[in-house]
C-alpha cells in the first residue's frame, strides 16, 4: 500500500518534533485521513487502548514516531524507564497494526544504535555488528528490538515495515530542557542564556573537534514521505544530512545567530565521545532523496520561531 492523499495514516507521537514534522508534510501533500490522539487521549503504554484504537480506526499506514526520547544524561540515569516504555510503546503498536490488517508502517530507529565503534560512514547493513554505546544501551536494545520485529513481521507475515535510521535532528517543537535535551537545543539554549545575560564566555565540554551530522525535521518528513509514496521500501535505510561538521563550528553558527559576542572556550577535562559519527546515506540518495535544509537555515528558522511572539522564548 503507497501513501495516496486518501491514505487513512496513523501518527503516532505526533506532537513530537518527528511526529509534527511529518503531519505539517502529509498535510501539504493534501492528506486528509489522519487519525492523531493526544497522550491524554491515548496512552501508547496501555495494550487495550492502542489495539482498540487501531482495530476501530483501521488505518492504512500507521507512523510509528513515538518513543521516551532524551540526552545521555537521561538515558544514562533511567535506563529502566528508556527500556520499559519503548518495549511496550513499539510491541503494543506493532502488534496491533499487524493484527488488524496494516500492511505499510514506518518506524522510528536512529543512529545512535548503531554499534558503538562502527566504521564511517555507518553503512545500514552495520547494525547489530558490534558492542553498543552503553550510556544509551537500553533505549538502543528496544530500538533493535523494534527493527527486529518490522523484519520478523515482514519475513512471516508479507508486511512492508520499514524501519528509518535518522541521525541527530532539530527543529520546530524540539526539546529545551535545561538537562535532558539534545545536543543543537542544548546549544542554542546555553548561548541564548549568555547572550541575554550579556556573559562574556561560554564554556564548553571536550575540545570540540567531534565532527556530527544534524539533519531539519522537515527534511526527514520528506524524506519519510518519499519512501511511502514512491517506494515499496521495507530495508533498514538511513537518512541523514550526508555531510558533517565539528561541535566547534556548530557552537559557533549557533553563537553568532543568537547573537553571542564573547568567546567560546573549552573544558578539557571532559570527554569528547566519539571522534567522527556520519551516516552513509547513499541508499536513500539512489531512491531521490537529498537533504534540502542547510545547517544555516534551518538553525535561524529554529531560533526565530523560538524567540517570536507566543515563542518559547519570546521576550
Ligand atoms: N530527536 C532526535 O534527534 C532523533 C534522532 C534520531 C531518531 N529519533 C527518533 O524519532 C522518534 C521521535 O523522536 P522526537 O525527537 O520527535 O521525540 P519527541 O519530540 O519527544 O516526541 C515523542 C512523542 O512521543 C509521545 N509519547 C511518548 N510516550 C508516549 C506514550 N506513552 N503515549 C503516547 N505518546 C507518547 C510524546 O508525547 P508527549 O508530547 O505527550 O510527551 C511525543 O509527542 C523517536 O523514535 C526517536 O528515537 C529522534
């Protein structure tokens, strides 16, 4: 089953910044047919309440972009919840969509999961070759687990489940926590702060030479929708924005869109990770797609939303 604009889609995790960005790009698509549910409205958690809705709902393509996400602190403090609640939000989906007929369904992996010490660019077929990151082990291991089950239900059952691998990404309705966030909010947050408090230095951790990839949200929607409309995709495939940076430069575009004037400095005694992370996006290349969004833009359209009237950090 292709994505057509009477396609019945289910998103789940939709006010999610994955989840949002691919409503905003079904909608321009002109699909009508979504069937979204708030977490008040539907506790992905609870088995009854997401077979239910599925059965009664019958969708023809469910999106599974729901998960307890966060930064390594999180996941390194409550693996349990990470492990818990991603096996259940992913088995009580799965199953369901399975049962009551589904045929097409995306779910959410990430790059994260591959192994820790992968060579790069990270080829898909690199999954499950090696000892993972074990600050994220838990929320990795349910992840795998999910891919795993779209193979298994494929294999079986003649399901095309496709499981996307993003790399890290940004944009609208992110995550700002002041300690459970991701890298791009951590930074435009921290840089924010000082520049409003007229701070003439900003510290950061490690040396900042670790080069990452960042990929818009939006580039990643149409990157999903293109696989579910044009392609009967149902492999592990990469998206990410093919190209990578060092956390120096990244802190740097960040501090002079904020506005930052002072400098920026390193702790050296804190660890710097892995020295290079970038994904190997020649598969999705060859299906048509290609990252649209540069780092520049997409950071500036963040930070104005950001800071406009009825933003999070409206003044
Ligand atoms: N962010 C990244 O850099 C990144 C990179 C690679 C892959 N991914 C993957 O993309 C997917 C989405 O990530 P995201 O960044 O969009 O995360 P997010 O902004 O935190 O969105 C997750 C969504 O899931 C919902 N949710 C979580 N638990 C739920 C539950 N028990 N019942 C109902 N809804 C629930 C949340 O609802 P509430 O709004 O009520 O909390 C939220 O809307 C995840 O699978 C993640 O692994 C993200």
């Amino acid at each position: 089953m292709r994505l057509l604009p009477s396609s019945r889609i289910f998103v789940a995790g939709h006010r999610g910044m994955v989840g949002s960005a691919i409503v905003r790009a079904l909608q321009q698509e002109g699909c009508n047919g979504l069937i979204l549910r708030s977490r008040a409205e539907l506790d992905l958690t609870d088995e009854r309440a997401v077979r239910s809705l599925i059965t009664a709902e019958r969708p023809d393509i469910v999106v599974l972009a729901a998960a307890k996400v966060g930064g390594i602190q999180a996941n390194n403090s409550f693996p349990a919840d990470f492990i818990r609640d991603n096996l259940a939000i992913q088995s009580n989906v799965l199953n369901a969509s399975l049962d009551a007929g589904v045929q097409r369904l995306l779910f959410m992996g990430s790059s994260c999961i591959y192994p820790r010490e992968c060579p790069q660019p990270i080829r898909e077929s690199y999954l499950l070759t090696g000892p993972l990151e074990p600050t994220n082990e838990a929320y990795a291991v349910a992840k795998i687990a999910g891919i795993t089950t779209c193979r298994a239900f494929n294999r079986q059952h003649g399901t095309a489940y496709l499981p996307v691998m993003p790399c890290n990404l940004y944009g609208p309705n992110d995550n700002y926590h002041p300690t459970n966030s991701h890298v791009i909010p951590a930074l435009l947050r921290r840089f924010h702060e000082a520049a409003r408090r007229g701070d003439q230095e900003v510290v950061m951790w490690g040396t900042g030479q670790p080069l990452r990839e960042f990929l818009h949200a939006d580039d990643l929607a149409a990157a999903c929708l293109m696989l579910l409309r044009d392609t009967d995709e149902a492999e592990l495939i990469n998206v990410g924005a093919g190209a990578d940076q060092s956390i120096r430069a990244i802190a740097e575009l960040v501090a002079e869109i904020v506005g930052f004037g002072g400098t920026i400095t390193h702790d050296l005694s804190k660890p710097d990770g892995t020295p290079r992370k970038i994904m190997d996006i020649e598969r999705i290349r060859a299906l048509g797609w290609q990252p649209s969004i540069s780092l520049r833009d997409g950071l500036r359209g963040v930070y104005a939303s950001l800071t406009a009237p009825g933003g999070l950090w409206a003044e």
